[in-house]
C-alpha cells in the first residue's frame, strides 16, 4: 500500500496481526471473522513472515534505489558523494537481497580485503610496544605477562565484519530465492575468519580510501542494511524480517546534510536542530522552545531559517497554516526575515508574504522523483536562492539605515 493510503482490509491470523503492530510499520485493527484494518502509520518499508509480507511504499512510489539515495546520508554517515545503487524489483526483500549479493560478488571477486587491525593483549613475551599505563595499573611490580599493542595484517577488519554481518541478517529474511540465497551463504563463508558483530553493538567506523575502493558500494548498502532492516528466527525457529524508516525524520537528515554541505560554499555556519528561546520566562518551568531544522549564522547572528517537512500538512487534508504559523515562530524567535519551507513534492517555489510584518516564508518543493543529480541539483538551487535572499536583505537593510 501507499503511505498515504486510507488502509485494507485482509484476513489474518492473531500471531501475524500482533507482529505488523510490534513492528511499527503499520496498525492491524479486528474488525471480526478474521479480518483486519491494516492502516500505514507514518512508516515505508516492508515486515515479512513465512504467512503474511506486507509493504508500505513511499509516496509518488518511489523506487528503491531513491530510496536508498535518501537513507545513505541519513544518521550519522555524513555526506557521501557516491550513492547507492541497488537493483529496482517490486517486492523490496527481493531487490535487497539481489542487490547485497551483486555488490558482495564484486567486491569480493579479487579476494577478501586485508588491512591493519591494532590489537591490545597480554603476552609473556614483547610485540609491538608495551602500554606502560596499562601494565602499572593492571600488574603492578610484575614483569610478566605484558599489556602491548601491536599492528597485524589480517581480514578481520572493519569493512570486512560491516559485509559478513550484512550478508548473515539478509539470509534470514524468510521467502528469499534460492539461487539467492545460495550466493549470500557462498558469500558470508568466504568471510568465515570475520569477528561477527554483536546484535545491537554500533558500526565499527570505517574510512573510505583508495585500497577499500572496490568495497565502497557494498558498504553503503550494507550500512543501510544493517541501521534499518532485522532479520531473526523466533520461537520454533519462525523466521521474521522488518525494514522499517520513518520517511520524515529520513528527509529532514538528507536535507539537512545537503543543504548544509551545499551552504558551505558560503560565508557563516549552518546548525542544524538549533534550539531557541520564544518567550521571556521567569521559571524554567515557563520558558517556550523552538527548534527549527535549520538555520544559517553569519557572524554569530542568525539571518535565515529552514524546515523540512516530508509530509506536508497539505498532504494530509490539513491546513498549510501550521506549517507556516511554525515558521512564523521560528523567525520571530531568531529575529530573521526570512524562512524556507523546504517540502517532498513537485511544484513551483512560492513566496508568502506574512501581513503586518517584515517576514516572507517561501515554500520550496523538492522531488524526490528526479535522479539523484538532479536532487541534489535542487538543493544547491535551494542553497544559491537562500544565500541571495541573505544579501539582498542585507543590502536593502544599509539602504534603509543611510
């Protein structure tokens, strides 16, 4: 179903209903004789059992490689230049799974990457160089064992344990191919010698460089892989899988990211999540907070204000006037004239006058339907018109002083 969808009715068993709920990608509600009202919630993505695989797609039905493109600078990966390929398929497990096993193919096809993996033990003979700090604390007056470090040239290395924990969640997922599957398992033995990664701990950080190229791709796929999918067997070994984003919070990250990396190519700092005070207060218990998702300082002043809003209010029968009353707020709390609604749609960029006052707010669609360059295209666009309203204010407020 569509995101923006009112919803279906289908039959289901109570222990299927129960996982759609758990896992936040949409409401089962009974409505009796077995049937249920599936409504999205706000989440895109896809839950899969070996009974029921349910799918909520973006709206404009995005495909999975936008998709992708939008979760690889979402998080805390920063801004990439290359994006994510994936192969477009229309059911999402299908097209990841071919996917992972395309890049891990390449990637792996000259051998499993090796490089240096510092390792701390406690040895009865010197490698590498003692911790000193650490042989004090730890065994005080003993001359033996000995706290060192030291460098080895090994597989077990970041890249390596990022693509073997990718590899074993999505041969998990139930219904994948066999011919598939096959090539995950072939895949993930070559990296028998890997450290599995523990179920919850974070990425180990890597570097992009010149010898990891050919694993690039792969690991951008995998990253996105392993921050949004689970795959696990549960009682009686039934297997489950979930891929689950929250498209709004997906949007203002990618937004955020790219505006502020298209910004910086000019003059001041941009902040992103900048939080304000709107009223004068007292108490602390009195004090009204905003929080725009971006705004653009020069010279430790703020002089523009952005918010991102994937869905908006428009989209959902309300009224727009929310979105504006909230940026009304943002600039009279900042004190700048202007702010940019920045939306996930088509359409032409509009600018509102607020009456009785000095502040325009200007709506700006992106469409997340354009290729990648192109939608990065519109958020310098976005950056260059932002910049040269700043100026032009700038300019208009030394007129009005001389």
């Amino acid at each position: 179903m569509d995101e923006l969808s009112r919803g279906v009715v289908d039959k289901l068993d109570p222990e299927s209903a129960a996982f759609i709920n758990a896992s936040g990608l949409a409401k089962a509600s009974p409505m009796g004789m077995g049937l249920y009202r599936i409504e999205p919630v706000g989440k895109v993505g896809s839950v899969r059992t070996a009974a029921v695989q349910l799918e909520v797609r973006p709206k404009g039905r995005l495909g999975l490689n936008r998709l992708l493109f939008l979760l690889s600078f979402a998080g805390d990966q920063g801004f990439r230049d290359h994006t994510v390929e994936a192969t477009e398929h229309p059911d999402l497990w299908s097209a990841l799974a071919q996917s992972l096993a395309q890049l891990a193919e390449k990637a792996l096809n000259r051998g499993v990457l090796q490089g240096y993996l510092t390792i701390d033990e406690s040895l009865r003979t010197v490698k590498g160089r003692i911790r000193i700090s650490d042989q004090i604390s730890r065994r005080p007056g003993m001359l033996v064992p000995l706290e060192v470090s030291y460098d080895e040239f090994t597989e077990d290395i970041a890249e390596n344990r990022i693509l073997r924990a990718a590899l074993d969640r999505m041969s998990k997922v139930p219904g994948v191919r066999a011919d598939v599957l096959s090539r995950l398992r072939q895949l993930k033995g070559k990296l028998d010698a890997v450290t599995r990664l523990k179920p919850g701990a974070p990425l180990p950080p890597w570097q992009a460089n010149r010898m990891n190229l050919r694993y690039h791709a792969v690991l951008r796929l995998a990253e996105v892989i392993l921050r949004n999918a689970s795959a696990e067997a549960g009682e009686g070994k039934q297997q489950s899988a979930s891929f689950v984003v929250d498209m709004g919070q997906v949007f203002q990250e990618f937004v955020g990211a790219a505006l502020r990396h298209a910004m910086g190519r000019h003059p001041g700092e941009m902040r992103l999540h900048y939080g304000a005070l709107l009223n004068e207060a007292v108490q602390d218990t009195d004090r009204l907070t905003v929080r725009p998702d971006a705004v653009h300082f020069l010279g430790g002043q703020p002089v523009v204000v952005y918010d991102f809003k994937y869905t908006a209010a428009g989209d959902t029968g309300a009224s727009l006037n929310a979105d504006h009353y909230q940026l009304l707020a943002y600039c009279t709390a900042l004190r700048v004239p202007t702010a940019w609604l920045v939306y996930a749609g088509s359409g032409e960029v509009k600018l509102r006058r607020i009456l009785n006052t000095d502040i325009d707010i200007i709506e700006y669609p992106l469409d997340l339907s354009l290729p990648p360059a192109e939608i990065l295209a519109a958020v310098d666009d976005l950056a260059e018109q932002s910049w040269g309203e700043v100026v032009r204010q700038a300019v208009a407020g030394r007129g009005a002083s001389g």
